[in-house]
C-alpha cells in the first residue's frame, strides 16, 4: 500500500493553510476605520489624540479592562453592569479616556447579553472590518483612543437605525445628568 497520495493530500492542506493564513493576515492589515459620517482611513494613518504606553495603560486600567479595551476581549455575556441598566438622562462615554461616545437616550434592550445602542455621538466611533474566528464582523473603537469597545452589527431590526451597537460594560462608563452640548447622535456608515 503506498502513502504517497496520503503525502500529498497533507502537503496540499498545508500550503492551503499557509496560504488562507496569509490571505487573512493580508486582510486584517488593510482593514479600514471609518467614523460615523466621516471618511474612511487605514489603521497606520489613524494617530489616536490618546496613546499612552503598555504600562501606563495598565497602570490606569483594572485587568479587566485592559483584556477588553486595550487587547480586544471581551467580558462574559450578561454580566457587566450597564446590560439591564436604563437611565432616562446623562450618557456613556469610553472608560480609558472619557470621549463621550453614546446617549442615554440610545440605549436599548436587545437581549444579547451586553450594553446595546443604536446611535453613537458623530465622530466618537470609528469602525474597522475584523475577519478573526472565520467570520466579517466590524469592530468598534473609540476615535479618541482606540479603546476597543465591541461589534456592531446590522439587519436585526430592533430600532429604525437597523444597528445594533454590542458594547462591553467594562469599555464605557456611565455619566449622569446633562449631556455635552453640540454632539449630535448618528448611525454610523458603515
């Protein structure tokens, strides 16, 4: 009995590997960000108006909230504070660095286990295509400091944006009372 066909069959998975593997590199690398309403650019060319150190991250962030926010983790389902949290007034904004990101007001109940909003303040969220575990899903950071915050998602029809903005509890903070003057909330475009 010959192994040659068996030889050849693992010889082809691996380049097939090798080659997907450089495929979704290709892909994660050209990815882009785009902000709500505003034009789209790449990674490289973003200078977040925040950037700190690793260690000065850490320092300032719970271990918690550095996995999440500064390493793209995400907290177990229904378990952060904000998920069954409705206030009437005041708005959320980015825990790293206090970038206003999300009324009150767009907050909603979607079941999913995490924070959902459906409008985010204009030019608080910048997007960027994430191809990890097989699948196009499009992250969302904050525009002042790339914290990552979670997914948004689309075609769910829970409110009149058709967004679901999916955000960790642990990436936003809640801030009672008047909302800043001047931010407009928007969908993003995605």
């Amino acid at each position: 009995m010959s192994f040659a066909p068996l030889g050849l069959l693992r010889t082809f998975q691996r380049k097939r590997f090798v080659l997907g593997s450089r495929a979704l590199t290709f892909l994660t690398l050209t990815s882009t960000f785009r902000g709500a309403h505003s034009d789209a650019h790449t990674m490289s060319r973003h200078g977040f108006e925040v950037q700190k150190s690793d260690d000065d991250w850490r320092k300032q962030l719970t271990p918690q909230e550095y996995n999440v926010i500064r390493k793209k983790g995400t907290e177990p389902a229904r378990t952060g504070e904000y998920d069954k949290f409705d206030p009437k007034d005041g708005y959320f904004a980015c825990r790293a660095c206090a970038n206003p990101l999300y009324s009150a007001k767009a907050k909603f109940h979607s079941g999913c286990g995490w924070p959902a909003f459906d409008k985010c303040y204009k030019d608080s969220v910048l997007t960027e295509v994430d191809m990890s575990f097989g699948m196009r899903r499009v992250e969302i950071v904050c525009a002042k400091c790339g914290g990552h915050l979670g997914h948004v998602f689309e075609g769910e029809r829970f409110t009149d944006t058709n967004q679901r903005h999916c955000v960790n509890s642990v990436s936003i903070k809640y801030v009672s009372g008047t909302e800043p003057a001047g931010l407009d909330a928007v969908s993003l475009k995605l």
